[in-house]
C-alpha cells in the first residue's frame, strides 16, 4: 500500500473511533436531513478539537443499495475526515454485508480517497478487510505500534450455536503468523498493538458481575447464553453499559491467541450502540465505543466518539475517553427535546415509575368502584 507512513507527532499518537453510524442513502424518511446535520456536527466538532492522527470507522458504516448510492454515502461519512486530510481506517460491520453492494465494491469505493489506509491482507482467509498497519516513532525512524483490523463476520451459519459469527481458526492463525514475523523483524520482540473490530469478544463479560435484587434498575439483561441474567459494570471498569453485549455465543479462541503472542494491549469494538465502557481482562483492556450516528437506536445526546491517547515513551499506559454529543457544546436537530434531555437509563425508570403509577391508579379506582357497589347492595 503506497500511503504515508502513519507516525507519532510530538511523541504522541491519537486515534479517534467512530462507531456505529448505519448511515444510508435514504434521506426522504421523516428527520432524514437533520440527522445527517446532526453526524456531520459531531464529527466536524471532534475532528476540530481531539485533533486525532487516524480515525478508524467501528462497522456497520454505510448501507445502500448500488454502486452510485453507495458512493453518496461514504463520501457523507467521510466528508468531515477528509476535508482534513486525516488518515482513516475501517473495519466492516455485520451490517455493512447485508445491502446491495459487496464488500469488495465498498473497499473500491472507501479507496478513492488518497487518506483511506483500509486494504485486504490475505483474500485466502475467512472475511473482509483483515489487515495491520504499523505505526512509526516521531522521528519517523522505526516502527514502535502495530494497529490490527480484523473482520468480525455477520451472522452464524449454526444458529444453534451462536446467533452472532466469531472471528475464524483461519483469522487467528493469520494474525498469529503476522505477528510472529513482525517480531522477528523486530528483533525478537512484540511490537506492541492495539485491535479493532466490530463486534466484541465473549471475554467482555468477565468486566460485569450479575446484578444484586435492589440493583434491577440500573442493570441490563445479558445477550445469547448470558440471556438468563442481569448485569452491572464491575467497580473498576469505567463507562457506562446500556445493553447486554452482543458477544458470540462461541468463544473461538482469538482472546486466547492475544495472550499468547502478547502483543495486544487493548481492542476497541463497535456493534453495541450504548455501551461505552472500558475495563482489563488479563491485562489487556477491551473497551466500546458508542455509536456516534442518529439514525441507529441510541442514547438521545449521547452519541459520540472514542479518543485513544499514546505516549511513544509509555506506550502500555493507553489513555481513553469518551467525548459525547453534548459535551461538544452541540444542540440536536434531529431528536426531541425529552430525548435531548433525559438519558437511556432515566427514560428506563421514568416508564417504569408510569406503569407502577398507572397500576396504582387502575386499583385505587376498582378499590373505589367496589366500595360503591358493595354500599349500593346493602
């Protein structure tokens, strides 16, 4: 690949994440133009103050129906990108294969802009878009960070095994090759990395414990063979969980593999629109990124994006943090002004409080319509 090399500034390396968009060539539907204001501001806005060195797009980015529509809408999601020149890169959703133009078509498309580092490493293994890219210091003299991109799949082909597919024997083994060979080029060391895919791994719930009784409200159902359980967060892991993560029910072994070549220090995912949590498991930290759009079911103003901060002297010290629509000092266009106002988990209880009230009231009235009846008999 013929781009420019990627490489720390200062001594520093910052990777914004965008997750989640579902944008779609669509803009007849009620609010359309508005949520697209609303995407562009925040990723005009946090492209103007995080300043990131490379930005990476989580999966499920656009959908369309042909070349042409398709051509529409990535050139809508990377406008607030490129218009800067930052480097950017992607990994494909489970939803970016569900609509009218093949992965191979969208790779073509993502290419025609000259700051597009998405390629495809290997046509021989499971997936779409599994590829690294190495990170110079800031002298530009020799490769201090490996980024790995690998393509979570969609659907299982066994649903009674999982509904959601894993990352495959043959990715992992990809991975695993890659990385051995980079360490011998480096001297018989790691270089250390970071991962990015779509949908995360079966490990992210060893961050939640299941919920205690008076905890119900604030807790989320788990997702698969979680199911039958609510969770909360762990006290040491940051952020906030608004769903059961959607892991594969099949763990493949690809967490596994990190710990065992040791080069991977965090991985970052998509695909859970509100979660937005980050905590370690084994010492390698696996965090969310919510979705930044207003078209897919979010958390009202809480959409956003990822930073990820590196220090080419500490590089094992990865400072991240969530920066939110609102926080942005941003007004919605597109969404109402309860859902301006009151988050996921306020509407939650809010409804909840409405049906206890209700069911109150439908007694208190039957309590009192009995009463009269029974005075009228005697």
């Amino acid at each position: 690949m013929n781009k420019e090399p990627l490489k720390f500034k200062n001594g520093k390396f910052k990777i914004m994440l965008i997750g989640d968009l579902h944008e779609s060539y669509d803009m007849h539907s009620e609010n359309a133009a508005e949520i697209v204001e609303d995407m562009h501001a925040l990723l005009s806005k946090a492209v103007e103050q995080l300043n990131p060195d490379l930005v990476v797009y989580l999966g499920d980015n656009a959908f369309a129906e042909n070349k042409m529509q398709m051509r529409s809408v990535i050139s809508r999601i990377v406008y607030p990108v490129s218009v800067k020149d930052i480097p950017f890169a992607l990994v494909f959703g489970n939803h970016d294969r569900e609509h009218g133009v093949s992965l191979q078509e969208q790779m073509r498309l993502y290419n025609e802009y000259d700051n597009c580092y998405l390629f495809n490493a290997d046509d021989s293994i499971t997936g779409y878009g599994n590829y690294n890219l190495l990170v110079k210091d800031s002298k530009a003299e020799k490769d201090i960070l490996n980024l790995w991109f690998i393509d979570s799949n969609n659907k299982a082909e066994n649903q009674e095994l999982s509904y959601y597919d894993w990352v495959h024997e043959d990715q992992i083994e990809w991975y695993k090759k890659t990385a051995l060979e980079l360490k011998e080029k480096n001297g018989g060391k790691v270089i250390p990395a970071l991962l990015f895919q779509h949908t995360p791994v079966p490990e992210e719930y060893e961050l939640l414990r299941e919920a205690k009784t008076y905890e119900k409200l604030d807790s989320v159902p788990g997702h698969g063979k979680w199911s039958n359980k609510n969770y909360v967060l762990k006290d040491c892991v940051e952020g906030y969980l608004g769903e059961g993560p959607c892991v594969p029910c099949l763990n493949s072994g690809q967490f596994a593999a990190w710990k065992e070549i040791g080069d991977v220090m965090g991985a970052f995912f998509g695909h859970d629109h509100m979660n937005d949590f980050a905590g370690y498991v084994d010492g390698i930290m696996l965090a969310q990124s919510k979705t930044a759009g207003f078209r897919p079911y979010t958390d009202g103003c809480r959409s956003g994006v990822r930073l990820i901060t590196l220090d080419e002297n500490n590089l094992e010290n990865i400072q991240t943090r969530m920066y939110h629509f609102k926080q942005f000092g941003l007004k919605s266009k597109s969404l109402s002004p309860y859902m301006q106002n009151v988050t996921d988990r306020q509407d939650m209880k809010l409804k909840v409080a409405g049906t206890v009230l209700g069911t109150v009231a439908a007694v208190t009235t039957a309590a009192v319509a009995v009463n009269k009846i029974s005075k009228n008999k005697k």
